[in-house]
C-alpha cells in the first residue's frame, strides 16, 4: 500500500491542525496490525498499574535504596535522551550540511527525536513520589542545579521536535522555516544531550564520573545509537509498507554510524587509559572503574565493548557494508551496547559509595521493569499508530524543491553497483530522478 | 525586506554547488541560537549574583583571633531568606562547628544510636546520620575502611565518625533543583520536607554520603518517638544531620557530643574564642575529610 | 591478675589500737563508697547513653561487709599484703620506688596519695592531682571538660586504672533492635562488642497482586507475538 500525500477529499482522513490524519488506514488495517496493538496495550496498561503501585504505596516499591540513588529510570533517561538527539542529527544534516540523501527520512527521525524524549520525560515524572511538587521548578529554580538545565532543555526539545514535525507535515513556511527550525533543533539538542551528560560529570564528589571526557563520550553514543535506531526504524517501516528508501540512503547511514562508532570507542579508551596509567592512577578511581571488568554488572559492561567494537568491525568493510542484514544487526548490536553502557556507568556509579563501601548490585524491581517496559510500549505505540496515521513520506515535490546535489550521479552509479551483486533483489525506484 | 531577500538569494544561487545554506545564513542561524540561549541564561545568572552579593555581605567575622576569623569568613551564608526551620528557633550570631578526637574514639557507635533516637530516624528505614568507619592505621584512606566492623577498640586500627559536615561551600545546596536545601546563618544545613521533589541529585553531590532518603514511610516506636523533631514530614524525602538544630538553637549540645563516653567529640560556636572549638582549631594540628573537594566542612578531626 | 610481690617493710612499732581502728574505719567508708554502693548515686551522674563506665576498685580491693556493716576481712595496710600490677607505669621506678611515686609511705600516712610539695591526697579525694603530676596538659583538659566529657565527673581513678593505664571500660550494649540489656565489664586493650552498624535497607515490597498481574499479561502478550511470527511463516 503506497502512502502519499492524501487529497483531504479522501474519506477517512481528517485534517486537523492543517495535518492530515489518515484514520481509515486503521480501519483497514489487518488482524496482525491491532494484535501487536494489543500488546503494546498491554504492556502501557501494566505500566500504568505499576505507576499507580508506586504512588499509592510509596517509594520503597523501587528497588532504589540509601546507597544507589537512581535507578533505571534515570539509565532510560539518560539513554532515551541520546537515541533522540542522535535521531535528529541524521535530520539536521540534511539541511545543515546538505546530505540531501536522508531527506527521505526526515519526517520519521523528528517524530521517532520527538516520541523518545517524550518518553524520557515520562520516565522522569514516574520517579516523583509527589509528582504535584514539580512546579517548584518553575517557581525557585536553581542556576547552579545541572537538573533545572536538563530537565527544561528535555521539555522544549520535545516541543520543539514535534512542531518541527508538524512543519514539516504541513509544509508551512517551506524549505527556509524547515532550515531554520534544524538550525534551533541541533544545537538544541547538542545541548539537551550535553546537560544530561553533566548531571552526571559535574559532580566532584563522584570521582568516576567526574570527567570532562563524559561530554563527548555521550554525544558519540548519542548519535551512534540514535541512527543505528533510525536505521532499523527505517527498515521496519519499508518492511511494512509504509515508507519506500533507496539502499544507497542506508548506506550511508551505515557510513555515517561507523564513523561516530569509531569515535565512541576511542574516547572510552581515552578515558580508560587515563584511569589505569601508573602516572595517572589513583586508588578511588581505578577500585570504580575496576568494578565495570570485574563487578556484579561485568556481564552487563563486556558486552558493551564485545558489541561496540563487533558492530564497527561488522560496518567497517566497504564491500558489505550495503547489506541490509549487516546493517540491521550491527544497528541493533550499538543500540543494546548503549542501553547497557548507560546502565552500567549509572550502577557502577554507585557500587562504590562515597565513603568507599562496597554497594550491593543494583537491580531494577518488578515495579521498576513495569514502568520502563509500559513507557517503551508507550513509545512504540506512537510510533506504530503514527506509521499508520500519520503521512511519513516525504513526498516528490519536496526532493524537486531541493537544491542540485552533484553527488546524486555517485549514488545512482552506487545503486547500479550493487544491483550487479548476486543475491540482491532490484528495488523499485520511489521517484525516478 | 525585499532588498535583503533579493541580496540572500544572490548570494544562496552564487553558493558554491551542492551547499544549500550560504555562510550568512548559517551565521545568523547561530545567532539566533546564540540569542536564545543568552536570552534564558539572563535570569539564572541574575539570580545567582543575587546570592554572591548576599554571601559577601554575610561573610564577616570579628572574634579578633586571625585563624578563626579566616574560617567563619569562609563560612558565608547561603541563605533563602523567610525560611525559617519550624521546630527550631531562628538561627543566632553562632556558627557552629565540630571537631572529633580520632585518638580517643573507640567506635562504641553510641553517638549514632543517640542520633538516631534523638531525630526520629525511622528505625526501618535502613540509615543512620553518623557512620562510623574503621580505618587503616598510617592513612586516611576510605578504600580500605570498614563500615561494618563488629568488634570496636580495636589497638590496630583507628576509628573515624563521618557525618554531614555542614560544609561552607555545601555541593548539595548547589545541586538542589528546586531550593529545597539551604544553610542558614549560623552554618546549618537544612531541609524544607515540604518542597523536596525526592530528585535525590544533593545525594549524588554530597561527597560524605551524609544526606540519606526515606524509601519507606519512617516508623519510630511511640515510646521513643522525640516529640521536638518532625516524623511524619519526613516521608519519602531527603533527611540529614543538622547539628540537632532543635537542641543547639536551646542552648543544649548535640545528642552525639552528650552520647559519647570517651569525650571524643566537641561541639561548639567559633565566633566565641573561648568555646573548645575555637581552642582546639587554635592549638592543635586538625585536619579535615576530603579537604581537596574544597567543600569546606565545618567538622574537623584531631588527634 | 599476676603480682610482683613488694618488699616487706614492717611496721618497727605497733599502733595504738584505737589508730588502727580508725584507720580502718576510714578504709572501710572509702570503699565502701566506692565498691559497694552504686557508684553512681554516690560520685557521678549517669551519662546520657544510660551506663556507666567506672573503674573498679574491688578488683583488687574485694570488701565483703559483715552483719556490723564493718568489712569481715582486714583490709591490707601496709605495703605487705599488696601485689599490685603495674604496667606502663612500671618507668615510674625501680619496685617499690615505683609505687612512692604517687603514694605516700604507708609506715607514715598509708591510704594516702603524695604531691611533690608533700600535700596530701586522700584516695576519696581528688585523686587527679597526683596524675596532674605528669599529665598536666590532660588535667587542664578535664578542668576545661574538653577530655573525658559528659562522663562522671569524678577523678582519673574512675576512668583509667592508675596503676595499668589504657583504654577506659566500657560497657556494651546489645545490638540495636535488640531488647533487654546486658552489662559487661571490659577489661584493658581488649576489642568489644560495639553497638551494632547501622540495619539493613528495607525490603523491597511487591504487592502479589502485580506479580500475577504481570506474569499474565506478559504470558499473553508473548503468546501473541508466537503467534503473529508462526503465522507469518505459514504465508
């Protein structure tokens, strides 16, 4: 079923806000559609149920105690954070720098930033015992506080992201609004990221995390793991019909995921030679950060590296890189290797106090699992309806509306490449310039 | 302005191929970012002058004695002002300090019951406002420390009790998103349970680990319950050690300093010359707790 | 206890009867007062954690009073029946002229402590004068109540054993969420039981409710999705 632009005459589709919803789409949509519906219903419901737990009966329903301060919710947030902001990169280079090829999928990486931090958000709102006293942030914010920062930096960005959706749904204000609102939306969410990433760094009394180099370390997953994200979100919607791309535009957001790979795992070996150099070693730092080889969460934190570098040493060879299956499981290799690494840098944190004491592990309770499992049901639910409801493609007019790119003639000279491989089916062009 | 618009285009159709954002236009694009992040700063960095000019103004100290007057110097107020703590009286021209005896403690623990009776410390929620660490003998290292050593007055080691510090330059003041957490003039730290939105971030900037949350609703058995200090209140919020402010403010000593049976820890004002505090900060080598964080505790050790 | 036996130095004339016996009357009021009375009431207030750390003197001076209240075995005059320990304190001298380094000569004014500049100290006096002797920085400490503070305020004698000085006694009290107390003496240079650390984080509590909750949906949920992948393959 090909998705276009839908005349409003269409009967099923509303228009509201000047956005076209295609609600008939539900209606035709098949048994499998509402049976995955289901179970994100499901799943939202349970989330729900935990939530109501939690502020019925109180905080101890968290497995959070004296000594691990933060939990899962804050190891989602932190991660949900980044999938956002990375997704957004792949959009803003579109207009920033011109890499006309991911044009096609800007619609679905603004909704997918937008969806994700509003799930972020959520996660946040659910570790409040008395969600009611959030607005003393607005009334006696704290300047010196990195979490008034973050928190208001998370809360524009999603409005951001979704009116920037929405302007590039309606069209209004074209090419030069679109360009400017990516021109507000990436340092955005640079900034977004970089905030969350000092909430961690910019406390002394934490020496693990107390280091300049958490900054870029959280950018670089930020990006790598939003567009390996994006990248399979965009397969999952090709596979489904909704979307069509070009395998030279998955190429090159396998191109673009090695490079920011590579870049992530240097700065990680940066910062763990600076632990361990006999120069540079200092007791409390390198007993912490022994813990992620040695630790109750080792299981969790060698994966990280076995992934990291599995997924770039799977994209790094040019000749493969184009394959579709290559693709998709270094993309959702990065993407588990981040979920990991954030919840292992948060729960490492804390394995050893401030006063030097061991911790014990840290591991999320049901109503924890509950909430954090309900919000990504809740994410997928977004997106699943929108795939349906909303009109993602991005259509032919806009492409014609874009400036000339000579490098086009390299991605057609690309595609007739890899069309001459074996064991490749010939796509179906979606435009035929 | 059409002019403009005319003089942008020239310049978008003389870019160079393939760039589709001429060199002004993503200037002005930065800018206006810039702008925008300048424009949301104003207010925060107005606020936080506010509080430097309040923090100078507090910062005078005249006991005559030189060491003394440096350190209450340091000690400036991070105030809220209107906030008074509701179980105690208002904060006087003290500024409280202690020091601890680490030659004769023997790690009895019993200032840590006594605390924990005397601020209805939920007896299920799991902490204590002072722990005691044993340490390594030749060093001040934590690594190696003991919380929960079972036999005490051990010739081998010594014995460290660490609690909040009610640092001059407090990291958990800074850390608290909303203001929920402020030092009072005479050098306490305290907790609003009303406004504390339990974000826990002053638990992660606190380098002592001083300030503990109740996961649990705190239960104090009726009998033992201290009617001066708040219980309920306390729910599903941060609490810490305040100098038993309900006490100091009476003229009374803390609860630790009256509890501990080898006289290890002295409590007192140094903006009085006389007190043990200023004496002992005179006379005697002190040291204090993860100096190098500069938070500035106000509880030093000798011995 | 080990003791050094001290050289006996008799006594060359006999005290008048009515000498000795008041002599004796005064030890016997000392000790009683001190060891078998509650030595709370008597010298010191109880500290605010509720026990009291003493310094036993019936160690050595075990006083059992007879039905005339009076003690039912001599007490040791002279310096022939006293076998004292001295550890630390031994530098004070060589034997005997250890022990006159704080006491009196007994053959003129036993029971009775000596200054340098010959004043007199009664044992039920206080006796931290002589130990001033020495540890003049830690008495003014006392005096100021910087040392030894909120404990009975009586002399050094009541915290540190005078002739083998170390660590105080202390008391200990069971562990924290138990009932009931015990009272032990701690001997010198010993570890103790000390109250106990702090008790553990409480539990996790999840309602059973949820867990079945969960456990259901997250069955049907998984049967779904089996289905949906088989299915798709009989396409």
């Amino acid at each position: 079923m090909d998705v276009t632009d839908v005349p409003a005459t269409r009967p099923g589709v509303k228009r509201l806000i000047g956005v076209d919803f295609d609600l008939g789409a539900l209606r035709t949509a098949g048994p499998r559609y509402w049976a995955f519906v289901t179970v994100l219903l499901i799943f939202t419901t349970l989330g729900i149920i935990g939530w109501i737990v939690f502020l019925t009966q109180g905080a101890g329903v968290m497995a959070q105690r004296d000594n691990t301060t933060w939990g899962l919710w804050f190891s989602n947030y932190m991660y949900y954070v980044g999938l956002s902001a990375g997704g957004l990169v792949v959009y803003a280079s579109v207009h920033l720098f011109g890499a006309e090829q991911f044009r096609p999928l800007a619609r679905l990486a603004v909704l997918q930033a937008g969806v994700l931090v509003m799930v972020a958000l959520l996660g946040d709102l659910t570790d409040f015992v008395r969600p009611w006293r959030f607005f003393w942030f607005v009334v006696t914010p704290n300047p010196t506080a990195i979490f008034v920062y973050t928190g208001s930096a998370a809360a524009a960005y999603m409005v951001l992201c979704f009116a920037d959706l929405w302007i590039l749904i309606t069209g209004k204000g074209g090419e030069k609004l679109a360009h400017r609102m990516t021109l507000i939306a990436l340092p955005f969410a640079m900034y977004l990221h970089t905030t969350t990433a000092f909430v961690l760094a910019l406390n002394k009394s934490r020496e693990l995390w107390n280091s300049a180099v958490m900054v870029p370390i959280f950018l670089t997953s930020a990006t790598a793991s939003g567009v390996a994200l994006l990248l399979i979100c965009a397969y999952i919607m090709q596979h489904f019909g909704v979307l069509k791309f070009k395998k030279s535009m998955f190429r090159s957001l396998a191109t673009l995921l090695a490079t920011v790979i590579i870049i992530d795992l240097f700065l990680l070996l940066a910062e763990i030679i600076t632990v361990y150099w006999p120069t540079a070693a200092k007791l409390g730092h390198t007993e912490r950060m022994t813990l992620f080889f040695t630790g109750p969460y080792a299981w969790m934190f060698l994966p990280v590296l076995v992934l990291g570098i599995g997924a770039f040493a799977l994209l790094a060879p040019r000749s493969t890189r184009h394959l579709p299956k290559i693709q998709i499981t270094a993309s959702a290799m990065y993407v588990v290797a981040i979920f990991f690494k954030r919840y292992t840098l948060m729960s490492m944190g804390f394995s050893i106090g401030t006063l030097g004491q061991y911790e014990t592990p840290y591991l999320p309770s049901l109503v924890e699992i509950l909430l954090a499992v309900g919000l990504v049901s809740l994410g997928l639910l977004f997106m699943t309806i929108g795939a349906k409801v909303l009109p993602l493609a991005v259509p032919e007019h806009e492409h014609e509306e874009a400036h000339y790119e000579p490098w086009r003639t390299e991605l057609e000279e690309d595609d007739a490449e890899e069309a001459a491989h074996p064991g490749i089916v010939p796509e179906r062009a979606l435009d035929a310039g | 302005m059409s002019g403009d618009r005319k003089l942008r285009d020239k310049a978008e159709e003389s870019a160079p191929e393939g760039i589709t954002v001429s060199r002004r236009r993503f200037v002005e694009g930065l800018g206006v970012c810039a702008g925008m992040l300048a424009a949301a700063a104003v207010p925060g960095l107005l606020n936080a002058t506010a509080a430097d000019l309040a923090q100078a103004s507090e910062g005078e100290a005249n006991t005559g004695d030189e060491v003394l007057d440096s350190i209450i110097e340091h000690d400036h107020a991070i105030n809220y002002p209107d906030k008074p703590v509701y179980y105690a009286k208002p904060a006087g021209k003290e500024k409280w300090a202690m020091v601890i005896d680490v030659k004769a403690c023997i790690g009895c623990r019993r200032c840590v019951y006594a605390c924990v009776k005397e601020n209805n410390i939920g007896r299920n929620s799991g902490f204590t406002y002072i722990q005691v660490l044993e340490m390594e003998p030749g060093k001040v290292e934590l690594e190696t420390a003991e919380l929960n050593y079972e036999e005490a007055g051990r010739s081998d080691r010594w014995y460290m009790p660490v609690q909040c510090m009610q640092c001059a330059d407090p990291p958990c003041v800074k850390g608290c998103p909303v203001k929920a957490t402020w030092k009072e003039p005479d050098g306490i730290v305290v907790i609003d349970y009303n406004k504390c939105i339990a974000c826990r971030n002053c638990m992660i900037t606190c380098p002592y680990g001083a300030r503990h949350f109740n996961w649990v609703r705190p239960q104090v058995p009726a009998s033992e319950a201290n009617p001066d200090v708040p219980l309920e209140e306390k729910a599903y919020v941060v609490e810490k050690c305040t100098f038993c402010v309900h006490r100091t403010r009476n003229g009374e000593t803390t609860a630790c300093t009256e509890a501990c049976p080898v006289g290890a820890r002295k409590f007192g004002d140094l903006n009085d010359p006389d007190s043990e505090v200023s004496q002992l900060l005179k006379t005697r080598r002190v040291w204090r707790l993860k100096e190098e964080y500069s938070t500035d505790p106000m509880i030093w050790y000798v011995g | 206890m080990s003791t050094t036996l001290l050289p006996v130095r008799q006594d060359p004339t006999s005290a008048p009867k009515a000498r000795q016996s008041w002599i004796l009357t005064v030890f016997a009021v000392a000790f009683a007062i001190l060891a078998i009375m509650p030595a709370a009431e008597a010298h010191a207030r109880l500290s605010s954690s509720g026990e009291l750390a003493f310094y036993p003197c019936d160690r050595c001076h075990p006083v059992f009073l007879g039905e005339d209240g009076l003690p039912t075995e001599p007490l040791p005059i002279g310096l022939e029946k006293h076998e004292v320990d001295l550890q630390v304190h031994d530098i004070l001298g060589n034997e005997e002229t250890a022990c006159l380094a704080c006491h009196d000569d007994p053959t003129r004014n036993p029971g009775k402590l000596i200054l340098p500049d010959g004043t007199l100290v009664d044992i039920a006096d206080d006796v931290s004068r002589v130990c001033q002797r020495c540890h003049f920085e830690k008495y003014q400490q006392w005096e100021l109540g910087i040392h030894g503070k909120n404990q009975p305020k009586c002399t050094a004698a009541g915290c540190h054993n005078p002739h083998s000085p170390s660590w105080i006694y202390v008391e200990a009290l069971p562990p924290f969420l138990a009932t009931g107390i015990e009272v032990h003496a701690v001997s010198e240079r010993e570890p103790f039981t000390p109250l106990a650390s702090p008790p553990l984080p409480p539990p996790v509590h999840t309602p059973l409710w949820l867990t079945i909750l969960t456990t259901v949906g997250t069955l049907a949920s998984a049967s779904i999705i089996g289905v949906l992948i088989v299915g798709r393959h009989k396409r």
